[in-house]
C-alpha cells in the first residue's frame, strides 16, 4: 500500500521525499535537493496537479483521508519548487544573500 490514492500511484515515487505536513520541511528538502531532482518532481506532478485537486475537493477537508493528505502535500511541495524550476533555475532565491523568512502559521489541514 503506498502513501497516495490509487488514481495517483504514478507519482508514488516521489511520495516519500515530498510529502511533507510544514513549510520548513519542504523548504529544506528543496535546498538539499538537486536541481534535476527537482525538475523531475515538478514535471511529474505539474500535469497531475488539477485532477489532484478535483480528487480532493470530494472531502471535507477536515475529513481528508491519510492518503489524500499526503495528496495534498505533494501538492503544496509541488508549489514549493515552482519558482525554482520556473523562474530561477537553482534552489535557492537568487540575490538574498543570508537573510531568511520564517513562516508562523502553516496552512491547514
């Protein structure tokens, strides 16, 4: 049995690394990540992304089941490495230097 719904076993091998339940977790993972790791992952899921979303509007969302929580943190990781793969080409924000943003409330569920 894996971590996602059946109709997304496809994207079971990414499950273990990006299904993450908070922000800094899957912020460090896209910074520990390769690049071509990265890439990989959001040309997999990005095509996926909407009927992920319609397989989970079919629940409460306080009701989400294990496997469509973990759907659905694949999704927020997936949003986690956009900008990455899309705009900057490299993990971290280009031009920052050291400064950092902690993020207090996480989304929910």
């Amino acid at each position: 049995m894996g971590l996602l719904p059946d109709a997304f076993a496809d994207l079971e091998p990414f499950a273990a690394v990006w299904c993450l339940p908070t922000e800094p977790e899957r912020y460090a993972t896209r910074l520990a990540t390769p690049m071509t790791d990265i890439v990989e992952f959001y040309d997999a899921v990005t095509p996926r992304a909407e009927a992920a979303m319609t397989f989970l509007e079919q629940f409460p969302l306080d009701e989400l089941p294990d496997d469509a929580t973990n759907l659905l943190h694949l999704l927020y990781s997936m949003i986690m490495v956009s900008f990455p793969v899309e705009a900057w080409g490299q993990q971290k924000i280009p031009d920052t230097g050291s400064a950092t943003f902690d993020l207090f409330v996480e989304p929910w569920p």
